[in-house]
C-alpha cells in the first residue's frame, strides 16, 4: 500500500493510529511486520522507508501497542482476536481458523 500509494497509504495508517487511540481502552494492538520489510522499503524507496519509520515511532510514542518483526507473521495472527491490514496470505489463514478479517483500504 505504501509504495503504491504513498502519501494516501500514511494517511490512512495515520487516521487507523487516531482510531487505535481513542479505543485504546478496548484494544490491544499487535502490528505484525515481516523483519526483512523495513530494509526492504529502504532499498526500493527510501522516502517511503523514512516515512513508515516515523509512523512507528508515532505508534510507539502513543503506547499503541507492540511492534513484532518477524518473517513468521502466521505466528502472530493464531494470537489475535482480529486482523486488520493488508490483503495477503494472512487473510486465507484468519477465515480459516474464523478469524474476523479487516482488509485496509487507502481509499475509505
């Protein structure tokens, strides 16, 4: 979403982490990133590395939640109530094990 979309991918993450923070009460947010992604954005764009970095240290200051990076994401989701983000493998393994699954969408 981000290298595609750049500027509308950060300002939909923006408006999801005001949303994340007015429900913190009721939320425990895990974002799941694949380790290689930060290096990754790095080396194809690194105005967009250097903008998704400033988005995670925002995600941290405000004490969101926890950030794992790791390449075993399915992990992470077989511990999660929900998941929220990106279309990708992860969605076929949520509905299979009747996870509710939230695709994100730069456009709404």
């Amino acid at each position: 979403m981000l290298l595609s979309k750049e500027e509308k991918g950060f300002e939909k993450i923006r408006r999801c982490l005001d949303i994340f923070e007015e429900n913190r009460d009721s939320l425990t947010i895990v974002w799941g990133l694949p380790a290689s992604q930060r290096k990754d954005l790095a080396l194809l764009n690194p105005n967009v590395a250097e903008g998704f970095d400033t988005l995670l240290d925002d995600f941290r200051k405000r004490g969101l939640g926890e950030i794992i990076e790791t390449e075993d994401l399915l992990t992470v989701l077989t511990g999660c109530d929900a998941y929220y983000g990106d279309a990708s493998e992860l969605t076929y393994y949520a509905k299979k094990d009747h996870i509710p699954v939230m695709i994100a969408d730069v456009e709404l």
